[in-house]
C-alpha cells in the first residue's frame, strides 16, 4: 500500500457514534499516541505494547478530543483497531481460542491475558520513521473528527513530494522484474505513463528520477537496472519511499531476487569474443552500505545470493578460462593457452583466485579471480580477507575479472593490482570465538 491508500485509511475509521451523532475519539487519540512515541524515538521495532508509556500519550491526546459522554479506555481502541486492517495483534500463547471468541475488550485485563503486544503492516512502520509521513497521517486522523483537509503537507515547493516518489519507484520496480525476467520494455513509453502522476516533470527529471534509485539501491546490495546508470546525488526523501517500498514488497522483492540470481544450465553463447572485454571500469565501484537507521525494512541481500551461488560462480569461472584461452590464442601464445588452469576447481578456493593464466608481455603468471554477477558493471560484490591479502602480495601478477551481466550477454572488465585500489571496502562479518 502507499502513503495515500494509508491516508485513506487514517482518515476513515470506524468510529463509534454517539446520539446526535458525536463522533467517539477513541481510535484517533490511540493512533496519535503511537505517532507521538514515534515522534520520541520512543518506538524501534514494530511492536506496540499496552504499557503505561501508550496509555500516558493516549490520555493526553484522549482530554484534548473527548466529549462529556467520553470514558478514558485506552483497552478499547487497543482492541478494536483491528478492524482497520493495519494494526494486528500478536495473540499470547495458549489464548488463540478465547482471543478468537471476543467481540470487544471489557477491561485492561482482557488485553493483559490474551494479547501480547500490536504490530502494524510492515510497510506503515516504515512509513512511520518519517516525519512527513506522520504528519500526513496525523492531519488524517483529525478528519474523522472534522472536515478540515490538511494534506497539502505533503507539498514541498518544487522538490518532488512523497508522491511522486512513490510513483516514480512503483515504476522503477516495475521495469526491474521485466528486466530480471527477461522481457523487452519500453522506457519511453513508461514514462510517459508516468507523468499523468507527476507534476509537470520533464523526461531528463525522471530519467536522473530512476538514476537515483539505481544508486540507492545499489548501496543496499539490491539489483538495479542496468540501463539506468546509478546517480548518487539523490533526494533523502527519495531513499526514505524506496526502502518503504522494500517493506510493503518483500513477496515481490524476493521473486526480483529469484530471478535476478537464476544461471541457466550452460553458460551464456558468445560469438565475437573480442567484445566481451570491457576497457571502461566503474570511477570508483559501489560498496555495500546498509543504512544507518532503526525502523523495519528486511531486505534480503542480492550481492550476498550471488556470492553463495555456487553454479553461477562457477559458469563465470568457466566463461573466463575459455576467455583467456582466446585471448592466448589471438596473441599467438598457444602453449600458454593450454596451460590456463581452473585452480579454484582442481585445487580447491583457498589459494585467492580461481584461474592462473599468464601475461605474455611480462613472460609471468596471471592470478585471477572471478566475481560473477547477472546484473549490471557497477552491482556490488563481496571479496574475502583471504582473496584480499592475496591481491596486496602478488598485486603485479594479480587481476579481479568482473563478469557482469551474465544471464543476458556477458562482459567483463578487469581490476589489475591490489583490489583496494579500485574498491571501497567495508567489513561485513565477524569471526566468533569462545576464547578470551
């Protein structure tokens, strides 16, 4: 759902009436609450339990609304805002029967016995994290009680508000499972569907719009398309609509994934093998960076699937040994060529590479290791400690191949020297021990 459909739904609870037609404030003031403990840095994971902090910010907002004929019960709202269809009760165990045959809560006892605690949707905690969020649902929750339409919050001058984001992401991932699925679209044509849900932007606003979320997701190891090359220099809030967008998909981000790490059972055909180098290497390729942040958004990691994808490893390492081979061959160095050795295989993966070739202009061994990726030149990978250390020692014989856009059709291009020279490193495991 998106920030509107949730606006929606803030701004139309079921609300008890009272003669006359008052309007009971109870849910409102329940929500504001949690809105409130948001606003503290009181809420950091999705769990809102009925403790004395929700029942305190509940009362305030609860005196500021209620009517004559209004009783301060912070249990009611607690139990009955389950029929918005975003706020969800974790049922105690062993109390799944009794929790089933309530209609209402008669007290705070009710709550205490049988529910553990409420968790929202996913994607509205991540929403929730955000200040102009909350005070988009804020407004909402006040015209269950009035008329008054505060949503020009969201307007943010020329900048491109919440929105538009959300629209311009929606079209983004809608675009990156055609590409991981193999099936041919239309960019201009996506865009200029788009811009019936934008305001008046230009073609080069949007297309720098999906070259921002290439960027962001690279930096959490996610696939992106590879027609949009990244843009760092992106709007905050863009990334804050991406990583909600993350928690309310997560069944449509993992089929992404699914597709974006399937190896077909032969590696890819390539005819002119004099094209598949790449001179061009990325300025300074991405590190994976998990943001900084507190709230919810399981992202699986995409960088990581590939790395533990043994068969895909494995056709890149093949797809570079026959490349060397060529490569031998066309520089009329034959015997050389009969010599490349897949050393990761028949030696095993702990020597620090994977293929030994040779460099005829420097009459030596070539040490290379091969990072295979489906997606894109500038996709994240991870590289070991030992595999690191090899490429310091032996940096004047040492090469990393990065095999990139291998399911559609291949390229590589090649990291020479010590790997952090060309690379932004950042650790990414721990060893455990039990000693002191």
């Amino acid at each position: 759902m998106s920030l509107l459909d949730y606006e929606r739904g803030f701004s139309s609870l079921k609300v008890n009436t009272h003669g006359g037609g008052e309007k009971s404030p109870h849910k409102v003031a329940m929500l504001l609450a949690v809105l409130d403990l948001f606003d503290a840095n009181e809420i950091n994971e999705n769990r809102i339990d009925f403790n004395e902090k929700l029942k305190t910010k509940f009362s305030a907002n609860f005196n500021t609304l209620a009517g004559p004929r209004d009783r301060d019960n912070p249990h009611l709202p607690y139990f009955h805002l389950r029929s918005s269809g975003f706020w969800h009760h974790r049922v105690k165990a062993g109390c799944s029967g009794v929790y089933a045959s309530l209609s209402t809560a008669s007290g705070a006892a009710v709550i205490q016995e049988n529910i553990d605690f409420v968790y929202l949707d996913d994607e509205l905690f991540e929403l929730l994290s955000y200040g102009t969020c909350r005070e988009l649902l804020r407004a909402a929750l006040y015209r269950n009680l009035n008329s008054n339409d505060l949503s020009k919050l969201l307007n943010v001058g020329a900048g491109w508000d919440w929105l538009e984001c959300e629209a311009v992401v929606g079209d983004y991932f809608e675009m990156l499972n055609l590409e991981q699925s193999g099936v041919s679209y239309n960019k201009a044509a996506h865009r200029r569907k788009l811009k019936a849900a934008l305001n008046g932007r230009s073609d080069g606003s949007i297309e720098y719009k999906h070259q921002n979320i290439s960027a962001i997701l690279l930096e959490m190891g996610q696939p992106y398309i590879p027609g949009y090359k990244p843009a760092f220099n992106y709007q905050a809030q863009l990334k804050s609509v991406v990583l909600t967008y993350l928690a309310g998909h997560q069944s449509d981000i993992d089929r992404i994934l699914e597709k974006a790490t399937q190896v077909s059972s032969e590696p890819p055909e390539i005819i002119d093998w004099l094209a598949v180098l790449d001179a061009e290497i990325p300025e300074r390729i991405v590190s994976i960076q998990e943001p900084h942040r507190r709230y919810l958004a399981s992202r699986p990691n995409f960088a990581e699937r590939e790395r533990v994808n043994r068969k895909l490893g494995e056709q890149g390492e093949a797809f570079v040994i026959e490349f060397e081979r060529r490569r031998l061959i066309a520089l009329e160095r034959a015997d050389l060529a009969a010599e490349v050795m897949w050393t990761s295989k028949e030696e095993g993966d702990g020597r620090g590479y994977d293929v030994r070739s040779f460099d005829p202009d420097l009459d030596s061994e070539l040490f290379i290791e091969v990072k295979t990726t489906n997606n894109g030149k500038y996709q994240p990978f991870f590289i070991s400690a030992n595999e690191l250390a090899f490429s310091k020692e032996r940096a004047e014989q040492y090469s990393l191949y990065r095999v990139f856009d291998f399911k559609k059709k291949a390229r590589i291009f090649q990291l020479p020297g010590a790997v952090d020279k060309h690379v932004n490193l950042l650790p990414n495991s721990y060893r455990a021990s039990f000693s002191q």
